[in-house]
C-alpha cells in the first residue's frame, strides 16, 4: 500500500507538472497574439496619423512640413550592416522622379574619420554646391557639426540604427562572404570559414566585445574621444546629437515605419517610398 501511494503521488505530481507547462504555454501563446494584435494596431494608427499630417481639413491639399525649400541637404552617414544599403536604394530609385540629386560620401580608404582640412572642405563644398541641392548625401562617415565651421545653415541628419549583436554577426559574416551588391568584390576576411560562435569561443578580434561599439562614434562624431571603445563622454555626446542634431532616427528592424515617417515628413525626397 505504501508503495502503491508513492507512486500515485508521482503521478498526481507529474500530471500537475505537465498541466502546469500546458497552461504556461498556452497563457505564453495568448500573450503573443496580443501584443501581435497590438502591434498590428499600432501601425494602423500610425498610417493614420501620418495620412492626416499630410492633409489639411478641407479636403486633401499636402502640407508643406519641411520639405518646400529646393536648397535642402540630407545627410545620410550611414552605419554599416544596418540595411543602409537597402534603404539607399530607395533613394537612388526616387530622386529622378522627386528631383532630387544623391551623391556618395566616398572618403579615403572609407575612413569614416576625416582631417581637419577635408572637413572644412566638405562642409564648405556641401554648403556651397547650389547645382546639387536639394541633395541626399549618403557615406560610413561619422556626424560633423557644420555650424563649428560658419556653415549658415545646417543640413538635415538622418540614420538608422540596428541591435548591436545582431549587427556585428552581420557585419562579422560580410566581411568573409560579402552581398549580392558587389558580389565579384574580394572582401579582407574571404576565405575564413570559422563561425561568429566558434570565433567566440576562440576569442577572436573579429568578434570582440569592443567591436558593439562601432554604431557610437557615428553619431559621435570626429573627436577622438568618439572612437575610444567604452568612453562614457562619447556615448553621452552620441546620446546628446542623436537627440539635438538628428531630424529622425530609424531602427533596421522597424525600417519600413522610418521610412513611411520619412514620406510623410520629407515628401520633397521620399514621396513615393511607402
């Protein structure tokens, strides 16, 4: 009898385990399609919204916003492996038919840092250049402040911004296989095989902790202080131009929202995008 209870106990015990991680994962389940719904809503409304910024009351005439002036300049100073290319294409696939010119920030051995020399020379050129405005202007260069060189006018900044693991392991997989962009390019780590995990666990310089860092001293900026790995003032003066500087800011994994806020916005260069 005592062993015969025993037993009947570990069944009732794990019977209730089993109902218990049914109930779990059936609550976890409902819990997904909420916030699946809610999302969906979420964006239902945000069209919404952005359609009525692009209206006025009586009856469907667009808003100017920000996007009247023929002499605006947008600068893209891309993150690399954040959909920048992708994004870009959009681009160069409007800019003949919203009459806009895009030019590639194309600086040497793609430095993202330049002299003090060529940032003075490419404030003064970008301000100057009246044959390219408007003008988007997309690179890997780090944020420059045009008003610290008498620029009258700043230009508008844009970026997109991706999780920094998920970054890396893209950017650690680019540099060995490359894309579909410039597939016959030799890139610098071709030939290498080994996993993001196994370079990982090897400790590897490719995969360094130190290597999330890379998105900072875009919006940084040229300071050397930008680029020192962990800096506490260069994440707060990241923080702080991302905020002050930046007309928007875009997530990789959200990009189709920036760029329906981009449209709504900016209808002089992205109208069209959605």
């Amino acid at each position: 009898m005592g062993i015969s209870r025993i037993m009947m106990s570990h069944k009732f015990q794990l019977m209730a385990v089993l109902t218990f991680g049914v109930a779990m994962l059936f609550i976890e389940n409902q819990i997904q399609k909420l916030e699946d719904s809610r999302a969906r809503l979420e964006r239902t409304v945000t069209i919404h919204d952005i359609a009525d910024l692009r209206h006025t009351e009586d009856g469907g005439r667009e808003l100017p916003l920000l996007a009247d002036k023929d002499d605006m300049v947008i600068i893209y100073n891309r993150v690399p492996k954040t959909g920048s290319t992708s994004f870009t294409n959009i681009a160069y696939d409007l800019c003949a038919k919203n009459h806009f010119h895009v030019l590639h920030i194309n600086t040497t051995k793609n430095n993202p840092v330049m002299s003090l020399q060529d940032q003075m020379r490419f404030v003064r050129n970008i301000s100057s250049w009246r044959e390219m405005k408007p003008g988007f202007y997309h690179g890997h260069v780090a944020y420059l402040d045009f008003s610290k060189y008498g620029a009258k006018v700043k230009p508008m900044y844009i970026n997109v911004v991706r999780d920094p693991i998920e970054r890396l392991v893209s950017y650690y997989y680019f540099l060995r296989f490359g894309d579909n962009y410039r597939p016959g390019l030799r890139r610098r780590k071709q030939g290498d095989k080994k996993t993001f995990d196994e370079c990982v666990s090897s400790g590897g310089s490719d995969c360094a902790p130190e290597k999330l860092w890379l998105q900072i001293p875009f919006f940084c900026g040229h300071h050397s202080e930008c680029w020192n790995a962990g800096s506490r003032w260069a994440l707060e003066q990241a923080k702080y131009n991302l905020v002050n500087e930046y007309l928007l800011v875009g997530v990789t994994e959200e990009l189709e929202d920036f760029i329906m806020i981009l449209e709504a916005v900016l209808p002089r260069f992205f109208k069209g995008a959605t």
